[in-house]
C-alpha cells in the first residue's frame, strides 16, 4: 500500500481491496506492525506531515473473517464510489474560505460570490435523489471548486508578500493543504477531468 496515513496515531486501520474474483473487500486490523504487515518510515510530504503518512508492506498477513465488513462485487461497490468521488469535497470549501479571510475585501469579495455559487450547486447535487445522472455537472463543479481554491490561496501567498514563504505562515500552509486535496480522492475519472480544464 502507497499510502497509510495515521501511523501511530490510530489503534485500527481499514485495508480495502479486490479479490481474486473480482470481490471489494473491507477489513479491519490493528494499525501497528504484525506478522505480514510492516510499515516504511514516516514519509517526507509537502503537507500533512504531522498526519504521519507511511506506506505499508502486506506480505502474507492474514486475518479472520470476523475482521471482514464489506464484500460485495467490484462493479457494484466501483458504481457507488464513483457517484461519491465526481462530488467537490467540504474540505476544498472550507481551505478557500480560510484563504478568503486573509485577503481584503475587494480581492477577496469576487471570489467568495463564486465560492458561494459553486458551493450552493454542488450541495444541491450531491443531495439529489439519482446523483449518478449529474455526474459529468459534479465532475465540472468538483474542478471548479479546485480552480477557486487555488485561485484563493496563491491571492493570500501573493498578498502576505515575502512572509508567505515562512513555515509559521498560514497562507503558505493553506496553498499546501490545497496541493493535498488536489490529489486526495482522485479516480482517473475526475483526473481527466481536471486535466482536460488545466489544459484549456
């Protein structure tokens, strides 16, 4: 596994994958090193490096069936997670509307009008009854929503001027935490999707 994130912090970690017969398969085991499971040393990240991320060697670890919670077919369990993953996450919103408050207000009040249209759509669509029928308009919405948080955040780098650059600061450790989410919950789906729009 490339990447565990909570090592040492966590007392539990769920393992996920597909199965000879093409199965999901979720299962719990304690987050620490066992026979069959060794982890790397915490790696060196651009964010997040108090989350401590490791990546973790599976080698002939075993657990009992107790410890499985989820087994259904790949394609079923693959249909759902794609509904979930074209949807803009909180945390997007929530990092541009921190980077917001760092600006003054004529930076600051165009953008926070687009942040309030995007936000208000996307939550109207993810709240819909037959989400998968909008996933193309949440796959644009999701990339506009990154699009607006990096907008933010390089605004508040540009506007705290050199004293971005410290560790101390918040609006560099914004457009950091920005990076993070522009890989976190990526499929090859709303990749090209952003993609497509970054290449425009």
């Amino acid at each position: 596994m490339p990447w565990y994130t909570g090592w040492g912090l966590n007392d539990v970690m769920l393992l996920a994958g597909v199965t000879d017969t093409d199965e999901a398969l979720f299962a719990f085991t304690e987050a620490r090193e066992q026979p069959g499971l060794r982890a790397s040393p915490p790696m060196r990240l651009a964010a997040l490096t108090a989350a401590r991320t490791v990546s973790l060697e599976l080698d002939g670890l075993w657990l009992p069936e107790e410890a499985v919670v989820v087994r259904q077919p790949y394609a079923r369990w693959a249909a759902a997670d794609r509904t979930k993953t074209a949807n803009a996450s909180p945390a997007v919103f929530g990092i541009t509307e921190t980077a917001l408050a760092l600006l003054d207000d004529t930076t600051a009040d165009p953008l926070r009008a687009r942040l309030t249209d995007i936000r208000a759509h996307a939550y109207a669509l993810a709240d819909h009854p037959a989400p998968d029928e909008h996933r193309k308009e949440s796959l644009a919405l999701r990339t506009q929503a990154y699009e607006l948080m990096r907008a933010a955040t390089t605004a508040a780098v540009v506007a705290g001027g050199g004293k971005s650059l410290t560790l101390a600061n918040k609006a560099q450790r914004l457009a950091r935490e920005a990076l993070f989410l522009l890989v976190q919950g990526q499929t090859p789906e709303s990749r090209a999707a952003h993609l497509k729009t970054l290449a425009r």
